[in-house]
C-alpha cells in the first residue's frame, strides 16, 4: 500500500497546476499518489498534465461533480494508508507531506490533520491554522487574514481541518466514511470533523505541515458560496449537532440564523446576500433529507458532551 494518496479536484485552473504539481515533485517524503480528479476542464488541463506531468494520474470525470463529486472520485480510485485532499491553487512546503505522516505515525488516535494554510501572496498572514465550529453553529477558520507572529506556532487538537489541506487516515475513514455529496461545495470538510470528533477520533493540527494558498483563486463565485454556506450551515446542524447539545444551545443557534438572514435582507441589492437567503431556504427544506442521515451519525457517536465542547468554539458575544 502507498503511505499517502493526494487527491486535487480541478476544474480549469490549468494557471494554478505548475506551482501545485510542482511543489509536490519537491516533497522530501516520496512515497505517495497523486490523482487529479477533473470536473470535465475545458482549458486543456487534462493534455497539460499529460505532457509535463506524466507522474500524475489523471482521472477524467467528463462532468462538473462539484469538489465532493471530483474528491469522492479520486478517494475511490487512490490506495494510501492516508488520504490527503489539497486544492489545486495552493503550493506546499517541501516538508510539508514528511510532517504530516509523521504526527500520523507518533499519534494513532490521530483521524485528520489540519495544515498551517498561509496566503500564497502574502505568506505572512493566515488564511487558516485550523477549522472551528461555534456552539451557535456557525463554522469558520482559526486566524483567517491574521499576520503570523508565532501565536499558531503550536501543534495541538482542533475542530477540524480545511478541505483545501486535509489529511485523513484511511482507518478513520472505513469507520466514518468520506465526504457527503448532498454538500457538493462547502462544509463538506466541517461535515467529516463532526462525524470525527463524534466517533472519538482526534483532529490534528500541525504547524510544520505548510500550504500556500492563493484564497478563491479556482473556488466558485461568491453568489455560489454564499448559497451553498447558507444551505449547508443548516445542513450541518440538522444532521451533526447531538440533541443532547441541541436541547442547551437551540436558542443561540436560532439568533445566529437570524442574523444571517437580517444582513442578508440588509444587502438585499446584492447578488450574494439573495442567495445567502436562497440557501438558508434550501436548507429548511433539506432537515427530512439531512435528519434521515442524522441517526447513523449520531450511532457514531463515542464521546460525552464535554469532551465535544472542549473542541466547539464559545459564542461570540457583541
């Protein structure tokens, strides 16, 4: 078995593969796949990748699966001990792969691990040391946009990590399964670490484990995110969010949708703000499809209450 499979949905970023494919042949761990899962690309990625990047295989889709759709492809089709998802417009560090197989080796209670996610162009700042999840149900990035001055130099357990950098030990994976399609894009990797941290595993972060990250460079567009974030912050809770925590935080949770929903109606004139509004629609209709997935999460379940709100992130208060 290959220790590592790094999976990179793509879909017409073809400006992004040199430095991404690049940084990957530079890796001082070598003993892993790489697999470019394609959404049907019509920018000529898939010769592109063929011709200087023979290493590389190259899974066509022929369609747009959305990233679940293209990450779920690649999983099916990799064979490592761990499975690692990584956006196509980030670059790694050449330790950054040595460093992730090394906390998975010393720490086998270990499920996932979050990389130390800089922007490519300022890579000075933060766009994530982690994923965090508020008690209010509201999802999000630990230090997004801040300067780094050492304050996530710590290796330590967090929420979860992001999507764009995930690594997740296949042991885990066979006993919680992969990502949710009904996401298709956003929160799908906030959907896994619930279904992590419920199980018992722990989510890691490491420092040392570093992407460049060139933020929204090939996601979607923001009428896009906001939909699908609107949709699926519901989705997160209806299916994830343990009754027994429901029952003590419903009414804060109710406030933060509110919330969105006021901006939302305050920016109507915007694209986005419509959306975000169509998305949180779309969510309320979603709770029968999500709730029927809820009781085989929630069977997951290995872990007290205090154990998940040592890892869930206090509510903000104005």
């Amino acid at each position: 078995m290959t220790t590592a499979s790094i999976i990179i949905p793509h879909w017409n970023g073809r400006s992004h593969l040199d430095d991404c494919l690049t940084a990957l042949r530079q890796q001082t761990f070598t003993d892993f796949e790489v697999i470019l899962a394609d959404n049907g690309s019509n920018d000529g990625s898939q010769e592109y990748v063929r011709q200087q990047f023979s290493e590389v295989r190259l899974l066509e889709l022929g369609q747009n699966r959305g990233f679940t759709g293209a990450c779920n492809a690649g999983y099916a089709a990799s064979r490592g001990e761990f499975a690692i998802l990584l956006n196509n417009d980030t670059a790694v560090d050449p330790n950054w792969l040595s460093e992730i197989v090394r906390v998975f080796h010393q720490q086998p209670d270990v499920g996932a691990i979050a990389s130390k996610m800089l922007l490519f162009d300022q890579r000075d700042h933060f766009h994530t040391a982690g994923d965090t999840y508020r008690l209010d149900g509201i999802p999000g990035n630990r230090g997004v946009w801040q300067q780094d001055v050492g304050q996530y130099d710590q290796e330590e357990d967090v929420f979860g990590a992001c999507g764009g950098s995930s690594a997740y030990r296949r042991a885990m994976l066979d006993e919680i399964g992969f990502l949710d399609d009904d996401f298709f894009f956003s929160c799908e990797d906030v959907d896994l670490a619930w279904r992590a941290q419920l199980a018992g595993w722990r989510v890691r972060y490491v420092p040392t484990a570093v992407v460049y990250h060139k933020l929204k460079a090939s996601g979607g567009s923001g009428v896009t995110s906001s939909y699908h974030d609107g949709r699926n912050f519901l989705y997160l809770i209806w299916k994830n969010y343990p009754s027994s925590l429901l029952r003590r935080y419903w009414p804060a949770i109710l406030r933060a949708q509110l919330h969105i929903s006021s901006e939302a109606l305050r920016h109507w004139r915007g694209a986005a703000a419509r959306a975000r509004l169509r998305g949180q629609l779309a969510g309320l209709w979603g709770i029968g499809k999500m709730w029927r997935k809820r009781r085989q999460v929630q069977a997951l379940r290995r872990v007290d209450d205090e154990r998940l709100t040592a890892v869930l992130s206090p509510i903000e208060t104005k």
